[in-house]
C-alpha cells in the first residue's frame, strides 16, 4: 500500500507535514500571546490588587477600651489581660483537626471553642493570629510552655478582655461587649467607609478591622462603641509567604477609648437591685435639674460577663427561656399601663385646659356611669366629696373618670405628648420603645379591622385613670414625673453625663443644656404638687412614708394586667404573671425638687405596699443618705 | 599571517555551528540568566552553579555539533535499548524521592527518563529510515508500540511531565513520517471535544463527590483546580493562583528587575525551576513575554527549516522532533505557568535551573547544528 497516493514526492510530503507543524506552532504561541494579553493588560488591575494584598500585612495593636465609670468616680466596666493561647495557621506543621486534638491533651480546648476558632479561621490570613482559647489560668500556661516544641505556630498572648467588676450590677445599662460577628464586622465596614481614612489603601482597610477584637452588642458599650473603642493602631509590613516580616510600610500608635463618665450612681443602683431582691421591675431615678439618671434598674439582671467570650449555649438557653425574661431591658422596652399614676399629670392637665379649679370639687359615690356602662371606683361606696388635690391623695377613680369624659381624648393626648408619654425620650441607649399614647389617630393606624378603628367616647373614660390603651415605659414616666418637678424644662434624660479625652482628659457633658421648656402656670403646679404631697401624708402612700424628714410629692398606681371582666379583684386566684402592677412615682424636695423617680414592680399587687416604700428607700438614700438595714453595704471592687 | 593562520586553525572550533542557532539560543540563555539572578535573589552561589550548568550543555552542543550524524544514526538502536534497560533497572531497583520512583544510583544519581526524550526521537527515526520507501500501516503500529513501552515505564514512576514530552517526541516522529490523517484527525477532534466538555460542565464534574474514570483523583484535582483555582487557594491551586498574581501584576513593562514582589517574597513556588517564568513576566511584563515568545518562535522556526532541508529521512524526523520537543517545553511551562494547563513538571527550556534538562536540551540543539553541518557536507 502506498501512503503518499498524491503526486508530491516524500520530501514535499514532509516539508508540508513540517509547514503544518510551524502553523500548529504558531497557533500555540498567539495562544499564550492572548493569554498574557489576558493576565498582563485586561486583569492587569485585579491581579495588581491581590499581588500587593499579598505583600502587605497589617499588624495591628488593639486600643485599650475606654473605662465606664460611675458618677463618683467608681469603675464599673475594665479591661484586664488574660493568657490566651494563638494559632498562626501557616506556621502549622500539621493540619487543624490534628492540632485541636493534640492542644486538647495539654490545655483544655471545649467544643465550643473548637467552633469559634474554625469560624474565625475562614476569611482569616494564613499569617494571622487567632485565638483558639482565652483564659488559661496560670497552671494551663505553665503545662503549655512545657510542651511548647511540639506545636511550632501556636504562641500564648496577652489579650484585654472586658470586666464587669460588679457582676450583674446595673447589666441591663452597661450591657457587654462580645466577639466580633460577620454582622459586626459588615457594620464595621460600612463606618470604616464613610470615615473617609485614607491613611491606607482601600483593600487594606478590611485587615483593620480584624485588630478590632471585641464590640460592644448592647447598652452603652454598644451605644457608645465608637467613643469607647478608640483607634486600633497598625503596622502596615511587608510579608513574604511564609509571613516573615521584611520592613515596616508606615505605622500608625493606637489611641484609647474615651472613658465614660456616668450620670449613674452605682450605689443607688446596687441599693435598689437589693430592695427588689427577687422581684421583678424596673425603676429609673432622674435629677431633675440636669436630666442625669441615677439609677436605671431592669431585674432581674444577668451577668454580662458571661457573654465576653462567647456565652455558653446552655446559659444562653437558660437566659433566653426564663419566664422571668432577665435579657428583657425593662425601664427601656418594657411598656406597662401607669394607673393611678398618671393621675397627677391628669390633674395639671384638667387645670391647665381650664377643665377642672383646684377648688372644685365632684361627689363620689363609688362608681361611674357612662352611658350603660360602669366604671368602678377602688373604693367600695366612693370617696364622697373629692377637690383636685384629694383627687390625687385618695387616688380617686370617679373624679377622673369625669375628667376624662369632659377633656375628651384629644385634649388628653395633646397634653400628654410634650410630656413625653408614648414618645422616645432620645435616652442615650439604644433599643427604646415608644409605648402607646392612646389618641384617634393612633387607634385607626393600629386596628387593621376598620369596625375597631373608631374611638368609642367609653374609651376615653378608662385612660383618666392611666388603663384602656395607655401603656408607657417607666423612663418616659419617670421623665414626665421629672418635667412636673422641674416646672416644664425639659432635660434629656442620659446615662453618661460626660465623654472624657484619652488623650487631654477633657470632659465633655453629653447633655449640657436643656431641650425644651414647658409653658406650666405656677399654681397649677403647685396644686397638682400640694394634692401628690398629700399622697405620702394622708393618702395612699402615707404608711411607707410616716416620719419622712424631707417633703416629698408621690403618687401610687396599681395597673391591671389582666381584664376581670366585671369580678372582683383576688390576687391569690390569680396566677402570678397575671396579678396587677404595683407602680409609684414621687419627686423630693417637694418645695425645691432635685430628685424624679417611678417604678414599677411586677405582678406585685398594690402600688402602695409593694412600690412605695421601694421608693422611700430611695429617696432616703438621696435626701439623707441613709442606707435601709438589711440590704448588704457597698463594697467597692479593687 | 601568523593571526591568520591561528584563526584558521582555530575554525574547526565553529566551523558548522549555526550562527542563526547560537545568537538565538545566547538570547535565551542572557534571559535566563538574568531572571535567574533575581529569581535566586542575587545568590551567587547558585548562579554560578547554574553558569557551570550552561557551560557544560554548551560543552554537550559543541561535542554533538561535531559528531557526524552517521554515527548519531547507527548507534540509535543500542541508545533506545541502554534507556529502556536503565529505566526497567529504575523500576526494579530505583532510589525513592517525594513519592517517585525516578532515580538510579550508579555511583552517582542519574535520571534515565531524561535519555528517552532524544532516545526515543532517534530510534523512532532510525526505525523510519531502514522502512524508507517501502513504510507500511503497520510500521506506525510497530513505531507506537516502541513508543508506548517507555512511555508507560516513565508514567508508572510517577513522571507525567517527562512522559509527555517523551510521549510528544515519539508521537512527532510518527506524525513526521506520513501517519496518515485520517489517524491524526479523529484524536484532535476528540482531544477539542474533551477540553471543550470540561470547560463547559466544569462546575458539576468538579462538584464534591464526582469520581472520573480512568484518571488518578489527584489528577483529577489538578484539572479542577486548573479550572478554579481559587477552589483551593491555599493547597494545590496555590501554585497557579500565585504564578498568575505575579504574571498579571506584571502589566505591560513589568516591576522591573530584581522588584517583583511576588518573586522576592517567596509567593512564586519553585521560583528558579519550573515556575521562572513567573519571575520574568512579573519583572519584565507583557513586552517582555511577547520578545520571549518572538525567541521560541525563531528557535522553533530555525529548527524546523533545518529538519525541512535535511539530507534524508531520519536527519529530517530526528531535527523535527527535536525542534518540536523545545517546543512542548516551552508552550506546556508556560501554558502551565500562566494557568492555561495543568501544573506538570516541565522546566522552561534554557532558562529554568537544572543541569539534566539543560544537558539534554544542548544535545539537541547540538544535533540540529550537526544535522545543519552534515547537510552541508552533503551540498559540497
């Protein structure tokens, strides 16, 4: 058989073959030509980018976290070094898994821990540092060194991790800080952003944020995270592979946090936590004159500590679960009915909008009737004869049951809301709630169901006597009952009073001037003053206060929780969570206020034997000094 | 008279070495060396151990340059047959290194393999030339099995890179020879359909847990992390992925010598090896790719209008195959380098460190001047 059937000789037969071969050359070479094209002028950019990502690290030096500091000078939230145990995965000489289990027979490495480090080893540099266990105590980082040759890569560190000194104090305002989320770090992103630093190339700013290694999640070391985080220094370095550092780029010193300097006096805030004892509420204290909360009270409380780290699932669980709801910020989120306590507030109402005189006076029979329906009175026959201020002392139903009816429910919310019921009071911590400040217009926008959305007049009646739809938080009754002492000026309530310097120790006030001033006629004042005097003197509140040495102005309130549709009122049948409120309010010096308090104590029965003397304590603390027996002293944390 | 006459004398030293040859494969080996300066970081030690290399290969051309073809051609049998012995030896008796069994020990290290990549060229040839005129379809049979036998000897070792340029130089001869088409087209259409079905399902055949026949899995991982190779950024794609930061980062005229980054901080595996060429594009850029790939182009040009007009049937196989074999070197490196192939290990002919391949690829280029001397014998 012949292979070359055309005519060409072998030798043209090959050199074709070997023209072929030239073209299929070339064709290979303009290949790489376009490939190179590709790599070297079109991704030219992206791959500039990773190549200088690749040599430049960015080592960076934590910034030690402001200081929280209460009123006196007391340190309420600290740093404090502990051991931890890091992992530079490159310099690893066998693979994870492995390295767990074998670290797991020197120092205990829990589950939990296993998982945090595997999370934070995705998305990490080979070359970083990551902890893959905090807190070993002394005898752990001893076992650890002596076993060290055997795990080239892992190094122990000195890390600062926040303290909270006084353990479940005051938790629901300091709040914590804990390990940096994906969630957190996006957000730190976004800030790193918009803060225009362009110290460092774009690409670069992401490694900053990995020197950020705790944020605040809530209160104020969430609410305060930029004052208090300060500014994490860094080195920007260049790398080789293995991670060596060859030479410093440029660097830049961390600077500290700014400490808080809180309006809160953490004795007072101790003190009350142990009149609660086991009980749950909230409680939030004001001075009057400058807005500064002394006392911002949610039990039960939870130990922030728990949670620096990490928490537990199973504590978490346990946290989270509880009826007693001990995560649930109350004076912040919990809204209740203010009963009887929204009586004075009704009363200045009434006598501002020329309603009601101080003088004038209704007959109580013991009960109220609004078209067919009726509306009872606390009292079994009534008070008989009542004028404003006895209105108040007595807590008298039907005369505001009255009032109600003759202001009407616009008349009521437009006096309420400069007051601040149902509005934000723009305290300085985030999460608060509104509440509900019962008007028209509210009620159409919350009933989807339009046969619910009119307001009925009977609705009126009940909101004179702080039930029916009213529902505020303690803050916002505590700043209202503020206002009423402070004759209308308005100052935002604030847990921190003033931001210091790092670096200056310059002390700026966070609220240093008032917000709003309320236009109050004198006497009216007065008389609602006089009839909340005669609360603690005469009326309701006279039992927990006999033998005060200081006037002071209160007003009790039991709220209802649950509907009783008619019967009568018995704690004992009624299961715990659903028993009524015990709620007061009061303001001392009567003559010259400097103090606002309200709280509420939950499920608690009536405002007057469970809240009011709650508040005595309180304002015998402020007024006097004086500390209650029984409740352990103040021992400050070294 | 007296210059002269020494000049005279002393021509025999370059009379019928290939000027166009020499100043193209001097061009390589300036770049090469240059590179390879900064590729070992300006560490003398190791430059002046690859200058020995390159003076020795250039030793080897010379020689070869020298010897008349003839002789080339008659010892090609007993060549093929010694390569074939010591790699059975390597099989039965060879030193272990990194998992392979690729090395024998005589009293020193030698690598068999590296003999087959101009052995089997030379029998395939001489093979070819005792059929001339009277080559039958089964002489190609007869050829592929001379071919597969060693192949599959270096494959086995583990050698995949040596036993493709080993396999590319037997197939050349053969395809040289006249296989017909009709052979050589349905392979070329199948290997097309081949890359083009994994680049199109790459994404599912890659997915966990998918097992392909007949390959090895780490083969396997290799195309897919070719494919996506920040699949696996810092285990096997960390290669591919790193080579193509630095050649890309390059951009059109380079860092500049000595100032490629990814080079000099140690992110370029095998810097001075397989993986320079990554060094020179991140250095010398796009313009200089492009005056790299121009050198290849003229070497290979060279090669192949030698073995065109060669004086007869094995001079022409062996100079094709041979020129087609720099060839395979150079586009595999870097094709591989560049992330367009798998990594296999294929230095960059005259420029990658390694005084083996160096040795090897200077005995070739010492046959194709040899063959260029002889034909010129042969004219006068």
């Amino acid at each position: 058989m012949d292979l070359h059937q055309d005519s060409n000789s072998p030798l043209e037969n090959f050199q074709s073959r070997i023209r072929i071969a030239l073209w299929f050359v070339m064709a290979c070479l303009i290949l790489l030509f376009f490939r190179f094209f590709w790599l070297q002028v079109i991704k030219h950019t992206k791959y500039s980018t990773a190549s200088e990502s690749n040599r430049i690290a960015i080592i960076t030096t934590p910034s030690p976290r402001g200081l929280i500091i209460d009123r006196n000078g007391i340190v309420i939230a600290r740093n404090f070094p502990s051991y931890s145990l890091e992992v530079t995965p490159a310099e690893l000489n066998m693979p994870v898994d492995q390295l767990i289990e074998d670290l797991n027979s020197v120092v205990r490495i829990s589950p939990k821990d296993r998982l945090n480090f595997l999370r934070s080893l995705q998305g990490a540099k080979k070359t970083e540092s990551l902890p893959i266990r905090n807190f070993l105590n002394d005898e752990e980082v001893a076992r650890f060194f002596s076993r060290r040759y055997a795990f080239p890569g892992v190094e122990i560190q000195v890390r600062y991790f926040r303290e909270y000194p006084y353990q479940q104090l005051g938790s629901h305002l300091l709040g914590y800080t804990g390990r940096v989320s994906l969630k957190d770090r996006e957000k730190l992103l976004a800030e790193l952003e918009e803060s225009q630093d362009d110290s460092i190339s774009d690409e670069l700013r992401p490694m900053k944020i990995k020197g950020i290694q705790q944020v605040g999640k809530i209160g104020l070391e969430q609410s305060y995270e930029k004052e208090l985080r300060g500014t994490v220094g860094y080195n920007q370095v260049e790398i080789t592979a293995g991670g060596r550092v060859v030479r410093s780029l440029s660097s830049t010193a961390a600077i500290a946090g700014s400490n808080l300097s809180l309006a809160v006096d953490i004795r007072l805030q101790y003190l009350i936590e142990h009149l609660y004892g086991t009980r749950r509420g909230a409680a939030v204290v004001i001075e009057v004159a400058t807005g500064d909360v002394l006392a911002f009270v949610s039990m039960p409380t939870f130990n922030p500590n728990a949670f620096v780290d990490g928490i537990d699932a199973d504590l978490w669980k346990k946290l989270n679960d509880s009826p007693e709801k001990p995560l649930f910020n109350r004076p912040l989120r919990g809204t209740y009915p203010p009963g009887s306590t929204f009586k004075p507030f009704m009363a200045l109402a009434a006598l501002e909008g020329k309603f009601r005189t101080p003088e004038q006076g209704i007959f109580d029979p013991g009960f109220f009737k609004f078209g067919s329906t009726i509306f009872r009175d606390d009292a079994k026959g009534g008070h008989g004869y009542v004028n404003l201020r006895q209105s108040i002392a007595v807590s008298c139903d039907t005369y505001y049951y009255m009032l109600a009816r003759d202001m009407g429910i616009n008349a009521i919310s437009a006096f309420m809301k400069p007051l601040g019921f149902g509005q934000l009071s723009g305290i300085d911590i985030n999460g608060e709630v509104k509440g509900i400040l019962p008007s028209k217009e509210w009620k159409r926008a919350y009933y989807s169901d339009p046969t619910k959305q009119a307001w009925g007049e009977g609705d009126t009646i009940s909101i004179g006597i702080g039930q029916g739809y009213n529902s505020y938080t303690i803050l916002q009754l505590a700043q209202a009952t503020a206002i009423l002492a402070n004759r209308g000026i308005v100052m935002k309530p604030h847990l921190v009073k003033m931001i210091e310097d790092p670096i200056s120790h310059e002390k700026t006030l966070t609220v240093p001037s008032e917000t709003t001033r309320l236009t109050l006629k004198k006497d009216n004042l007065d008389a609602v003053t006089e009839g909340m005097v005669g609360v603690n003197q005469s009326g309701t509140g006279r039992v927990p206060f006999a033998g005060v040495a200081y006037p002071v102005a209160g007003k009790t309130g039991t709220a209802q929780v649950f509907s009783l549709a008619g019967k009568d009122y018995n704690a004992g049948s009624i299961s715990e969570f659903k028993r009524d409120h015990a709620l007061y309010i009061a303001f001392a010096p009567a003559d010259k206020p400097k103090y606002a308090l309200a709280l509420v104590v939950e499920n608690a029965g009536f405002g007057a034997t469970a809240a009011a003397p709650i508040a005595r304590n309180i304002l015998d603390y402020l007024m006097l000094d004086s500390w209650p027996e029984g409740v352990p002293k103040w021992k400050t944390v070294p | 008279m007296e210059n002269r006459t020494l000049i005279q004398r002393m021509s025999f030293l370059w009379y019928g070495l290939d000027p166009s040859l020499g100043i193209i494969l001097l061009c390589l080996i300036v770049v090469g060396n240059i590179t390879f300066l900064s590729a070992s970081s300006g560490t003398v030690v190791t430059w002046v151990e690859q200058g020995r290399n390159i003076l020795m290969a250039l030793l080897i051309m010379w020689v070869t340059s020298r010897v008349p073809i003839k002789w080339l051609e008659k010892v090609s049998l007993w060549v093929y047959l010694f390569g074939i012995s010591l790699l059975v030896a390597v099989a039965l008796f060879g030193q272990i290194k990194k998992g392979a069994r690729r090395w024998l020990n005589i009293g020193f290290v030698i690598q068999p393999s590296e003999i087959m990549k101009i052995a089997m060229p030379m029998m395939l040839a001489w093979y070819f030339q005792k059929r001339e005129g009277f080559i039958k379809l089964w002489d190609f049979g007869i050829a592929l099995c001379f071919l597969l036998l060693p192949t599959l000897l270096i494959a086995r070792q583990p050698d995949l890179g040596t036993a493709i340029l080993v396999l590319a130089a037997g197939l050349y001869v053969i395809i040289l020879a006249g296989l017909p088409w009709r052979f050589i087209v349905p392979f070329l259409i199948l290997g097309c359909v081949g890359i083009l079905f994994i680049l199109i399902f790459g994404d599912s055949i890659c997915a966990k847990g998918v097992t392909w026949p007949i390959l090895q899995s780490y083969q396997q991982h290799r195309i897919c992390t070719l494919l996506d190779p920040s699949s696996d950024p810092l285990g096997k794609g960390f290669h591919t992925l790193q080579s193509m930061i630095a050649i890309g980062s390059g951009g059109i005229f380079g860092k500049g010598w000595m100032k490629g980054t990814q080079t000099h901080l140690e992110f370029i595996p095998e810097k001075h090896t397989d993986f320079i060429f990554a060094v020179y594009s991140e250095e010398f850029g796009f313009i200089g790719n492009i005056a790299l790939l121009v050198l290849f182009l003229l070497l290979i040009q060279r090669g192949l209008q030698i073995a065109a007009t060669a004086p007869n049937l094995y001079t022409r196989l062996l100079g094709g195959s041979v020129t087609l074999i720099f060839f395979t070197y150079a586009f595999v490196n870097m094709g591989m380098v560049s992330g367009l192939l798998p990594v296999v290990g294929i230095p960059l002919p005259f420029i990658s460190y390694g005084g083996t391949a160096l040795s090897t690829l200077g005995f070739g280029v010492g046959i194709l001047m040899s063959i260029n001397r002889g034909k010129r014998l042969v004219q006068t």
